[in-house]
C-alpha cells in the first residue's frame, strides 16, 4: 500500500530534505519553496515508526494523504475547502476544540494569500456550521503522533494541498526576553518547548561556548546553577549572577571530574561539525551528563552525513541516547540543534 505526504521546511533545504527523508523510505516526487510532496511505499511501516525519532531533522511538519486544490479567486478557493471539509466532517459529530492551519512557504504576497483564504473559509464555515467553527483552533498542535484538523498549505498564489492529519515537528517562533545576552537564547527557548525538558531549580548546568551568555541566561532563570566555559566575556545579567561560574578555559580540552553526571550539557560552539561531534561523544560515552542540548553549525559541511554519524547505531550518539530529538529549530540558520537525555 503506498501513501502520499507533504512535508515542509525552511525555504532552501527542500535538496537536503529530500535527501534526508530518502533514508526514511519516503520516494520524493516533486517539491517547490518550504515543500516537498513524497510516496511512502508501505504505510504501516510508517505508522509503526512515527516516533519522535524517525521525524526528520529538516522537516516542520508531515501532512498525510494531501489533496491538491486551486481556484482564481480567493472566495473560490474558499468555496472549494469548506465543500472539503463537509465532506470530510460527513455524519461525524465535532464536540470538542479541533485544529486548522492555514500556511504557505515564501514570500509576503503568499503569506497574504493564505491569510485571506483562511479568514474567507472561516466565514462561510460559520454561516453554514457555527457551532462547530466556534471549536476552531489555529496550530497543529506538537504532539507525537498524527493529530486531526484542517491543514491548508499553499504552494503558489491559486494552489494550495489539503490535509485531515499533519504532524508538527515542534518549530516555533519564540519570543525575545529583552534582558537576554544574545538572541541565541531564542534557540535554547524552543529547544526546550521541543525537547519537553528544561533545568530545574538547582540543577546544575555546564554551559560549553557560553558567551555572551544567552542560554547561561535561559537556565538561570528557571533557578538552575550554571558553569560557563568560554575564553569570551559573558554580559550581565549573568556575568554577576550568584548562580553562575565562568571558567575561561577551552571547552575541547575541559575534563568533568565527578561521580556523578552533571544534570545538563549545553554546547554551542562555532566548530566543525566533527569537533562538536566528537565532543559530545566524549561527554556521552564518559557518562558525564544526563541531559543535553548542542547546536552544530553545519555551513558548507553535508548535513545528511553528520545525520547518518550521530544516527549510527555502533559508534554514533544514538546508542549513548534514552531518547534524542535531532532537529533544524526555526531559529537555526545553517545549524541544526540536539536535543538528548542519556542512558
Ligand atoms: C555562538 S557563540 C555562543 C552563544 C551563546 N550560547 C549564547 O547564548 O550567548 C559561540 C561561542 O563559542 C566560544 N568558543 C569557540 N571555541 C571555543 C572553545 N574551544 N572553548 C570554549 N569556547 C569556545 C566562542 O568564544 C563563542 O563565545
């Protein structure tokens, strides 16, 4: 049985995404800016590997069985999907808050395009269901598996995909603390909102590549203990914080010296790719936390191998992991950030 997805992504990364979703036995057939439609050859292999692992660092979203709609006009188009969405609601009776997310990768004028499409939709679905349009809630919600709703997500002016079911990979767009050191801690912020985790009053934090100290500053404040390491200045606040310590030493050659593991690693140094990774290697192999959180910095280094070496299951960070979740964040540029809980 073969099944049909749309996934999207940053703009520019659909190459390495189709790469990337080629080792999950997805067949990419065609894609455009943010958005690749691929063939699944055997569905339940799917359904049975759809954990947090087997999501694809590059994708933001998997939306299954997407059907192809276009019209001229907006009021057309919006016509087109609510007779969509009745269809599909058929006899069903809708009791509870469900999910619809009306997207579009690109440019303003598309953004533009799907907002008047969702607000038109939204507007005859209350004329003709209001009760349940009331239930209507904006977002797929991130959750492990595949949850329900109306997922709109227009690839050109007058064409856009259907989806009843779509997957959130976790990204999102988070909001700057004005006190924060850099905006870095953007990354560190949604990291944990996909991670599911975050330091915990008095845990104890080891920050490698800690300044100016954005995510030494995301830790103190949930009350956590932090040690930086950077031969770099950290700003304040946290520069004079009580909870914090800065060791001007190379974090490459920086040993832990304890029985027990540190609660949280944090890693964000600008290195190569095989640096960071050997790094983190040793941190995992040697037991010496229990948590961690790195941002690699891809750049012109192939992301797909840096994949296939953390995924390995011999000598990769795999078989260090309890769980890890691999992910390109909607703040990375051309990073993509680890986030993992040892055995
Ligand atoms: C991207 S910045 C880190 C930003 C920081 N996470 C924040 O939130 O503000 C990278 C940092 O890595 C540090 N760095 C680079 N190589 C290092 C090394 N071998 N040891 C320690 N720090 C290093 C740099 O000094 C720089 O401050």
């Amino acid at each position: 049985m073969t099944a049909q997805i749309l996934i999207t992504c940053k703009t520019d990364y659909e190459k390495i995404l189709a790469r990337e979703i080629a080792s999950y036995n997805f067949t990419p057939q065609t894609k455009g800016r943010g958005w690749i439609l691929a063939q699944l050859e055997n569905k339940t292999l799917f359904k049975e590997h759809r954990t947090q692992l087997t999501i694809p660092c590059f994708a933001h979203s998997i939306r299954e069985t997407p059907i192809a709609v276009s019209a001229a006009s907006v009021n057309s188009l919006a016509d087109q999907l609510v007779n969509l969405f009745l269809t599909n609601l058929g006899s069903k009776r809708i009791a509870d808050p469900w999910a619809f997310l009306f997207s579009s990768s690109g440019n303003e004028q598309l953004i533009h395009r799907a907002k008047s499409a969702e607000k038109s939709w939204l507007n005859k679905l209350q004329k003709k269901i209001s009760r349940v349009a009331k239930l209507a809630r904006e977002g797929i919600p991130y959750n492990s598996s595949f949850v329900e709703g109306f997922f709109v997500h227009f690839i050109d002016f007058n064409q856009a995909f259907v989806s009843f079911k779509a997957l959130s990979a976790g990204q999102q767009r988070m909001q700057m603390d004005p006190k924060a050191p850099s905006r870095s801690y953007l990354k560190l912020e949604e990291a944990f909102k996909i991670f599911g985790n975050e330091p915990r009053r008095n845990e104890k934090v080891i920050d490698l590549g800690a300044a100016p100290g954005g995510w030494s500053y995301s830790a103190l404040k949930r009350g956590a203990i932090v040690i930086a390491i950077d031969n770099g200045p950290l700003k304040s606040p946290v520069k004079l914080h009580s909870n914090m310590s800065h060791l001007k030493v190379d974090a490459l050659k920086y040993t832990y010296d304890s029985s027990k593991p540190v609660d949280w690693l944090f890693c964000d140094i600008l290195e190569k790719p095989d640096i960071i990774f050997n790094l983190l290697h040793k941190w995992l192999s040697q037991k010496w936390c229990r948590n961690f959180i790195a941002n690699i910095k891809v750049g012109r280094n192939d992301p797909i191998v840096l994949l296939n070496k953390i995924n390995n299951s011999r000598d990769g960070l795999l078989p260090f992991c309890q769980a890890l979740y691999i992910r390109q964040l909607y703040h990375d540029r051309e990073e993509i950030t680890l986030m993992g809980q040892a055995k």
